[in-house]
C-alpha cells in the first residue's frame, strides 16, 4: 500500500495557481502568478528540498500540471537536483486524453478506481505537484492521505484553489508545524477521517 501525499504552496485565501512564475499558469485570466519567491528563505527552501530530494516517490499528476512539467523539465540540464529526481521517475497523469507531449516514464489513469488500485500497490509513495483539479478528486475518493502545505502570507483574492469545488468534509491530525523567517507557516497534515457534527448547545 502506498501513500499518496500532496505538497502545496499556499496563499492565505487558499490559491494554489501559479506559485512559481508569470507564466506558469495563467489559465483563466490568471496574472498574479510568481508569488512565492519574495517570501523564500532558508527554512522554505530545507522543508522543499526534505520531500523533493528526501525518500524515492512516483509523479501522481493531474493533467494540466503534467502539461506545464513535460514541456519543462525534459530541458533542464540533468544537474539540477530536481530534474534528476522528476525525469526518470515514474509519471501517473490522471487523464481522458492521451499524453502529449510525451515525457519518459509517463503512463495514464483513465479513472479514480485505477488510482486506488495504484495506491494499492508496491511501489514508493505518491507525491502529489500542482494538479489542483485533482484534490477534490482524491479528497472525495478517500485518497490522499498527508499534505504538506506551506501557507504563504499573501492574499491573491482569485485562482484555482486547494480546497476546490467537490471537496468533502473531513478532519486532519497535524503532525508537524515550522514558521520561516518571512512568516510562510508549513505544516504536515494526515487525514483522520469525516469530521463529526457536534452540537455546542445544551
């Protein structure tokens, strides 16, 4: 059995799109992309490096991330810590179409039941990049077992979000917390379970 886990960088109200860059992804009219690096320091840059560089784990992708990565990494120069892990490794696009442009070791799941099946499986663990369309996919499904989010101290007010449309209730145990020098609060969370209803009036 493996663990899928999701690593998100965050803003307070709960955007997810286009951290890293202008360009990354400006579907939807999106132009408030690259808001992560002003707030970057040593302590952000340890917590991304333990589980990018850390413990072997396959690529679970939604469609639209695999699109912007495939386009990306194949181009960068093999001494890159990050392209060394992602280039080789295995590649699972959650997708009704098939994947083009190709990228090694990519293969598609053409539904969630193939996703619980690779969950079910031997192999590494599941690491989760961008796909905000797949959250609430997982989420409803029971899949996704840790997130590791680092919550960056901006409000972006529009963009795709973690918590998107689909998601269902639930409770998490939080199982770490650090705050950098600039103030992104990163937290590890596991998934508990539904969230009961509890009544404070006696």
């Amino acid at each position: 059995m493996r663990t899928i886990i999701g690593a998100v960088f965050l803003s307070l109200d709960g955007v997810m799109q286009a951290p890293g860059g202008p360009e990354e992804d400006s579907s939807g009219g999106f132009g408030l992309g690259g808001w992560i690096w002003v707030h970057s320091d040593d302590i952000t840059r340890e917590m991304v490096r333990g589980y990018l560089l850390g413990p072997p784990y396959e690529l679970l992708l939604g469609r639209r991330t695999y699109d912007i990565f495939a386009a990306y990494w194949p181009q960068v120069p093999p001494d890159n810590p990050i392209a060394a892990r992602f280039n080789p490794t295995a590649k699972w696009v959650l997708s009704s179409r098939d994947l083009s442009p190709p990228w090694y070791n990519s293969q598609r799941l053409s539904s969630l039941e193939a996703v619980r099946e690779l969950k079910a499986s031997n192999g590494p663990d599941l690491l989760v990049q961008g796909s905000s369309t797949l959250y609430p996919q997982l989420l409803a499904a029971g899949l996704l077992d840790r997130l590791i989010l680092q919550t960056f101290p901006v409000v972006l007010g529009r963009g795709k979000r973690l918590f998107g449309e689909g998601t269902p209730p639930g409770s998490y145990k939080l199982v770490s917390s650090v705050v950098s020098s600039t103030g992104v609060v990163m937290t590890t969370y596991e998934f508990t379970g539904q969230k009961p209803v509890v009544s404070f009036i006696s």
